[in-house]
C-alpha cells in the first residue's frame, strides 16, 4: 500500500496527535488540566460559562493554527521538491543521461 492509498482510504490524519508520555507537551498538557481543574471550584456560574467560550474559541484558534503551519509545511516540501526536479545539475536526481 503507498502512501496516496493510505490517504485516500483515510488512514492518514494530520490533525491526530499522538502525546508520547513523559514528553514535555505531555508534561505541559497533564499540567495545564491540573490547573484548570483547581481553578473550577472557585467560579461561578457566569464565569464558568464565559470559561467554557473562552475554551472553545483557543480550540478553535489552535486547529486553525495548526491547519494553515499543515498546508505551509507541506506547501514548502512541495516546492523544495520541484526545485530540486528543476535543477539541471542535481547530483540527487538520476537523468539517464
């Protein structure tokens, strides 16, 4: 199976993420919920309702984020690749010649 088959079948997301325990987002990420859930008791209803919108709208920002430094990267790999096609004189690249 190659790597086109494997996208078109729907193996292949970008927007999953593996956390790797121990690794330092993990580590940020165990850290940051411990600290949301010390904050909970202290807010009331209101706050917590304007909390939650706060919550959902950096969701929201950071899968945009992430999206458009996806399409940024992969554009680039993209272009480095057709450069290196396009040079004439490229010792990576097999002509036949």
């Amino acid at each position: 199976m190659t790597i086109l088959d494997d996208f078109f079948d729907g193996n292949i997301n970008p927007a999953e993420k593996y956390i790797k325990p121990g690794s330092e987002y993990h580590s940020v990420t165990c850290e940051l919920t411990a600290s949301i859930e010390a904050l909970m008791p202290f807010l009331n209803k209101e706050a917590r309702m304007i909390y939650d919108r706060i919550e959902d709208l950096m969701a929201k920002q950071g899968y945009i984020s992430e999206k458009e430094r996806f399409i940024e990267g992969f554009c680039l790999g993209a272009r480095i690749i057709l450069e290196i096609m396009a040079y004439k004189n490229s010792p990576w690249i097999s002509r036949g010649e």
